[in-house]
C-alpha cells in the first residue's frame, strides 16, 4: 500500500499515471477536485484495475454543487459518509477485490 497526499491537481495526476504500470487498485479521495477536475478523470479513466472514489462526508447531504462528481462515472465504487473509518473499508475491500 502506498499512501499519498496533496492539493496539487498536477500531483495526483501524475501518481494515477504512475499506478498504471504499478498498481493494482486505487482508493483515492480527490475532495474538491471531485467536481472540477476534467484532467483527474481523464487520468484515472486510463487506469485498467479498480477505483474506490472516497468522501468523509455524505457528498449528497451538501449543496447540489457537491452532488455531480466526476470521479463516479469512472469509479468501480464510492463510498462517502462513513468519516475516516471509510479509508480502512475501502482497503479492505479493495484487498478483497483484488486478491
């Protein structure tokens, strides 16, 4: 498991092309980059294994702007609301589906 963090667009960017060729899955909360962020989903529409789109916070219980991600339409699953115990699940089953 490698664990990254940033709020650099450019950076997240380069780490899902960088899994491409390493990674097996991804878990990845890209926060206000869900809803604005062409490039990040371009990106991770490339990756070929799985992708867990995570949220701390029940994206839908907010204003409609935070209700259109961009992230889903290429998102194997998304989990969101369950705080930071979703980063554990959302390891677990990404270990599941992957093994």
């Amino acid at each position: 498991i490698v664990f990254r963090q940033s709020n650099k667009e450019y950076e997240l960017i380069e780490w899902v092309h960088e899994a491409i060729d390493k990674a097996c899955g991804i878990v990845i909360n890209p926060a206000a980059f869900t809803f604005t962020s062409m490039a990040l989903m371009d990106a991770l529409k490339m990756f070929p294994h799985p992708i867990f789109e995570l949220h701390i916070s029940n994206i839908h219980r907010r204003e409609p702007i935070y209700h259109k991600s961009l992230v889903s339409p290429v998102a194997t699953a998304v989990l969101a609301g369950l705080g930071p115990r979703g980063y554990a699940l959302a390891v677990r089953g990404m270990c599941e589906l992957t093994a």
